[in-house]
C-alpha cells in the first residue's frame, strides 16, 4: 500500500537537502514513516505546524480524543540529547515528554499553544519571559552521561566551525567580525568552569518557547521550552542566544544605535538572570555570527543574511 504524499514545509526540506544523502533518504521515507507512528500509536496526524526548520513537526489526535504534538527529528546526532533532557526536565520548564520512538527519530508531546514569537509581544517582555523560563529550565539535573570536557566546551566548538565555514563560504562579511567573533570564542573557551556549567537548552528563542495550554506546575512563565539541544555550559550561554536575535530591531539603524540597544538589551538579560554582563555580550556575539554562517551554509540566504550584516553595525 502506497502512503500519502507528505507536505513538508520549505525550511525542513532545505535542510533535509543539505545534509545529502541522509536528508534525502529521510524526505523520502518519511510518508511510510508518519504511517507507522499513525498505527503505532494510534494517533491520527493532521498537517504540519509552521515554525519548525529540522524536524517534521504536527499536531495529532489520540484515539481517546486527546490533542498531542507529533515530532519526528531529521538526522541528527543531538536527537538523543534532545529526548535525553525532555525525560529529565518533566515538565520543568519544558513540553512534557509523551512517548518516543528512539528508532524512528520521534516524539510525542503535550500540545501546547502558540510560540512566543507569533504573539506580537514587546522585545523586553519576551526577553523578560525567556530569562524567567531560563531559570526554571536550567533546574533540570546534570545527568552523569552530561560530561563538561574542557577539551569539547562549546565556545571552543564555535570558534572552528566560525572560522571554516567562513573560509568555505567565500567571506560572507567582513574579517573584522570573524576577528572579533574569534577573540569572544576565545575569552568564553578561557572562562570554561564545569562546576559553573548548567544543562542549558542550546536555542532558546522566541520560535522555542510555546505557550502552555493551561497553567501548570514547571511551566509559571506561562510558556514552555521545545527542542533542547541539552548540553553543558555556562548560563550566559543561552543568554546570548536570546541576544543573538532581534535583526529586524536592528537593521536601518547605524551602528551607535544598534549598539545601543542590543547593549541595553544585554543588560536586561543580565540583570534578571543574575549573570555577568560581559559574558552575554561575548556568547551573543559569537551567536550572531555562528548562526549567520550555519544558515546560509544549508542555502537559506534571506534567513542567514541579517545575522551577518547586523554583527558589522555591532563592532
């Protein structure tokens, strides 16, 4: 029996694409694949949620009527962190972990309402949430197969894939900022202290934190955390990620006023997360320039662009 064919939204595909032979393979198993989960669990899948960009993501119902969240990820060696840091966290500051199916690369969750995101909300109040939702995430325990290897921190990490995908780009934007990306990489892989280290999310951005259906226990920001990449670092590090973002902010402005505001958007984050100022710049930065790069390496050029172009107004 042939399955249905499968809308897949464009971003998923473009990184199915880029990753070769791997992708491929997935896009094209993936219609048998959704129609084992469908039995499997005796869910019914309805069409894709928008926002995903590495996983097919869509809401489903149960055979007793219930609304939960099907996830199937792409290939990817961080899946089982993923899954790894959902069964830890129950709930605490995270989607609650249904069931999985570690073969098949999937998840079922809680449904939740819309990503933060999508909800017209000021920069500062989402900024202000996120730290809030932070620091109920960051509670979730050091599970000993969570190592914190000086030798692979993140910012180390970081730092190479900065310098060879700029190289193997064509130098997308200027050296001045993968000079200074490079220095913050530096300074952060210097700083690396495993005691300091939390299991930080990895991507906490807007797009990431949904809203909770109803109010529960873990989930007093109102909002909750999906797909953790889960590793050890130091706090800041997810500070700079929510840092990372906010271009449309950003571009039309010169470069005093973009520093300005991304500076006083550092200070906020800081603040109400108890952490050191100077930290969230250097992470925010070495993000800004880090995910430019990644992005327009699997060909999203209008995605990957304002990364790059508002890390040159902040130096």
């Amino acid at each position: 029996m042939t399955e249905p064919a499968v809308e897949v939204p464009s971003l998923v595909r473009q990184k199915a694409h880029s990753l070769g032979a791997p992708g491929r393979r997935w896009l094209d198993e993936l219609p048998g694949l959704l129609g084992g989960l469908e039995r499997r669990w005796s869910i019914g899948i309805g069409p894709p949620l928008p926002g995903a960009s590495t996983s097919y993501v869509a809401r489903v119902r149960t055979r007793d009527g219930r609304n939960e969240v099907l996830k199937v990820s792409l290939p990817s060696p961080d899946f089982t962190s993923q899954v790894r840091v959902l069964r830890l966290a129950e709930g605490q500051g995270y989607a609650r972990l249904l069931a999985q199916d570690l073969g098949r690369r999937a998840l079922l969750l809680e449904a939740l309402g819309p990503s933060m995101d999508r909800l017209g909300l000021a920069p500062r109040q989402q900024m202000e949430t996120l730290c809030a939702m932070l620091t109920s995430a960051w509670r979730v325990p050091r599970a000993a197969v969570l190592t914190a290897d000086p030798a692979q921190n993140k910012a180390r990490a970081l730092g190479e894939m900065v310098e060879r995908r700029w190289e193997s780009l064509g130098r997308p934007c200027s050296e001045r900022v993968v000079t200074t990306a490079l220095t913050f990489a530096e300074r952060r892989a210097a700083a690396f202290d495993p005691d300091r280290c939390v299991v930080v999310h990895g991507d906490p951005h807007p797009g990431n934190a949904l809203r909770a259906a109803a109010p529960r226990a873990g989930a007093e920001a109102g909002f909750v955390f999906v797909d953790p990449d889960g590793f050890l670092a130091e706090p800041a590090y997810d500070l700079g990620v929510v840092l990372r973002d906010w271009c449309a902010e950003l571009r039309g402005r010169d470069g005093a006023a973009a520093r300005g505001l991304i500076r006083s958007y550092c200070g906020l984050l800081a603040d109400r997360a108890g952490v050191d100022e100077r930290a969230v710049w250097e992470w925010g930065f070495l993000e800004r320039v880090s995910t430019g790069l990644y992005v327009l390496d699997f060909g999203a050029q209008e995605l990957g662009r304002p990364f790059l172009e508002t890390a040159e107004l902040l130096i």
